[in-house]
C-alpha cells in the first residue's frame, strides 16, 4: 500500500493543533479533512492547515476515501463519535481518556473488535524513548523487586482555563479534574511500567477553583498485585506549575524521571552506558508536556504514536496501545474516585 493514509481529525481544537502538526510530519499519512460540531472552528483550523471541512458527520461516516479517524472531541462524546466510525469502519486514534466512565470506554472497544478497526488509545508519553528506558530496566532485572512506585502531578490550572470551554471540570464531559484529564498520562505510565493495581484509597477537594464540580488536588494511596506500593498526588492548583514526577524505586535501583528527563538513575550493578544516560546524551529528543500551560507539549509524542496506528493498518497488527490498554487508567481513576467518595479501600479483581 503506497497511498497516503487518509485520516480525519474530529474536534478542531486545542489538542487537533498538535495532531496536525504530527501528521503534517508522516509522508505515509495526510490530513484529508475536518469535522467539528461548530463548522466555524472547523473553516479556520483549515485556513492554517488545509484539508477539506465535513458539513455534517453522515459526510464523515459515508466518505469511502476516508480510512482513519483522529477523536479530539471532548471526553464524554468520545464513544458517541467512535462506535458510528467504527460501524463505518474507520480505524481510530482517540485522544485520552478513552471516554469517561468504563461503560463507555467498553462500547468502543467492543465496536472495534466487532467491526474489525484498529483502536490506538493515545497515551503519548509512552513513546518517551526515557521512558523505553526504564522499562528495559524493569523488564531486564535492573531494579530486582520495585517497592516504591509513585508519580506526582503538581501543576497548574487557571480559572480561566476551567472557563474557556463549557466541558472542562465536568463529570459528564471531562470525566473528572487533576486526576482524569491532567494526571492520567502518568497513571498510565505507573500501569505500564509496574503493573496492575491491587487496591486503592484515596482523597480528593475541590480547593482552588470556583464553579468547578470536579477534583482540583487529589492524593491516593496504590498497592500493586506484585506488592509494590505508592503515591499518586494530583493537582492542578500549585502555583506556578511543576514538572511531573515518576519515582521508581526497587531493591536494586532507582530512578527518577521529571517531565521527560531522567533526573536519578542509579542501580547497584553500574553499567558502561548509566552515566550517558544521567547526562542526557542518550535518548536525546524530549517529550514536552505542560505543567503551567496545556499548549505548551510537543507533537513528538503525537507523532510516533500516529506512528505506530500507521504501521498497525498497514500490517494489520494491532497497535502498541490497544483500547485494552487505554481502559486501564480510566478503570483505575474511577476506582480512586470511588474510594475517595466512599472513604473505603476500593479492591481490584485478583
Ligand atoms: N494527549 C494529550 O496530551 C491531550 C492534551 C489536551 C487534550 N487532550 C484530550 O483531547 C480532547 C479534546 O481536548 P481539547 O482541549 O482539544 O478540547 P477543545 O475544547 O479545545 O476542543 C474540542 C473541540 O471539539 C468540538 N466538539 C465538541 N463536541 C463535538 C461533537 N459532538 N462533534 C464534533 N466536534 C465536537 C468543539 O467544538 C471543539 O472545537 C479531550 O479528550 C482531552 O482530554 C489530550
């Protein structure tokens, strides 16, 4: 297949810049159109990025040149654009959460399945070649058993960010606050990196912001099935704003990583290669991501996980990040909601 693979972004807002700008990026791939509910944000973001404007989502589902859809939408109507493309059969990139509650995110996963698409669930930083690191260092030994697992989310959110869309700080829509939207990057970095989560108990307020039904700090408490435990601390009330934080200890080792730079990494058996990647001269392109400004990430990430949803179709694999692996958070910070409403430790399945 040597055609370009046409995709669609649906959404036209502040996340569909930097899914522009990664596709702009892929010579097998193009920006072949745009849908947003208010066509008018939908003709400007085509002024700067080309690409034809659907009328209406029927044009969307009905256009048998279009193989790929990009769900930039808010969260909570993730599942009511995904299941029609599926039914269309339309592969799907669908920006985090997966949608706002394990229902939902389970109707999109089944209608993929059923309809025979692709679901690549986006959780760009896994594409962090920092982040590739740590996990060869799990998965080869380096940190022997991992006892302390935690990442820290303290960043910053104005008012005005909560106002400058109705969706934003909703349950319905957003799915939750510093956890749900700011924090689910790292929680899936957690899952991913040490494993599926035991039990939970966590607190949450809504401390800093004014008309805000969501959680704007939120702190739990994690033990993981390997027994490992945890801290998950969520917020988006520190001013000014601070990287985001994983820390990996083991019996073996240590690491820590800030945004997308390594700022610890020290194991008992030194390698020849451990102090390059310390200083930084391996691994070298950085992920951004946005502690005081939610535009302030790069497309890297966007672009490799674009990428790898390319690849999938082409060679008719699955993903990297199947919609398996993007229920995965949503399951374990509806669960960190539930212990924080219940003030019970919340148990996962064994
Ligand atoms: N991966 C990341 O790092 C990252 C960063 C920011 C946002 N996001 C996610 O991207 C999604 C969008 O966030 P955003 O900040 O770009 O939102 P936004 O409000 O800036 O843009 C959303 C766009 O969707 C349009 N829209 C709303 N309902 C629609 C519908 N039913 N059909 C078609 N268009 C519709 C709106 O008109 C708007 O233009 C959210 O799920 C969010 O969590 C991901």
């Amino acid at each position: 297949m040597n055609k370009k693979i046409k995709f669609a972004i649906i959404g036209t807002g502040m996340i569909a810049e930097r899914h522009a700008a990664a596709l702009a990026e892929i010579p097998e791939a193009e920006l072949y159109a745009v849908y947003d509910r208010n066509s008018v944000l939908a003709e400007s973001f085509t002024e700067k990025q080309g690409a034809k404007v659907y009328r209406t989502f029927d044009e969307l589902l009905n256009d048998p040149q279009l193989v790929a859809v990009t769900i930039a939408t808010p969260t909570g109507v993730h599942k009511e654009i995904a299941v029609p493309c599926a039914e269309a059969g339309k592969h799907i990139l669908c920006e985090k959460p997966l949608d706002v509650t394990l229902a939902k995110a389970d109707a999109i996963i089944d209608a993929c399945d059923k309809n025979g698409v692709y679901l690549s669930a986006v959780f760009q930083s896994r594409f962090s070649d920092r982040v590739q690191l740590i996990k060869t260092a799990i998965e080869t030994g380096r940190f022997g058993r991992l006892v302390m697992c935690s990442a820290q989310v303290k960043w910053f959110r104005s008012q005005e960010y909560y106002d400058s869309a109705g969706w934003r700080g909703t349950w319905a829509l957003d799915g939750g606050g510093a956890l749900m939207n700011q924090s689910i990057h790292i929680i899936d970095l957690l899952l991913y990196l040490v494993g599926e989560p035991a039990m939970v108990h966590a607190f949450t307020g809504t401390m800093t912001h004014e008309r805000l039904e969501v959680e704007d700090n939120a702190c739990a408490s994690i033990k993981f099935k390997n027994g490992a435990l945890g801290v998950i601390e969520a917020s988006t009330s520190c001013a000014p704003g601070f990287p985001r934080r994983l820390e990996l200890s083991g019996e073996y080792g240590s690491v820590t990583l800030e945004d997308d730079t390594i700022t610890r990494w020290q194991f008992v058996d030194e390698q020849p290669e451990d102090e390059a990647i310390r200083n930084g001269s391996v691994a070298t392109t950085q992920l951004k991501s946005g502690a005081s400004d939610p535009r302030a990430g790069s497309h890297e990430g966007h672009r490799r996980q674009l990428l790898d949803l390319i690849t999938a179709i082409k060679h008719k694999q699955q993903p990297s990040i199947p919609g398996s692996e993007g229920r995965r958070a949503v399951e374990l910070i509806c669960a960190i909601y539930e212990s924080a409403k219940t003030g019970r430790v919340c148990r996962f399945e064994t």
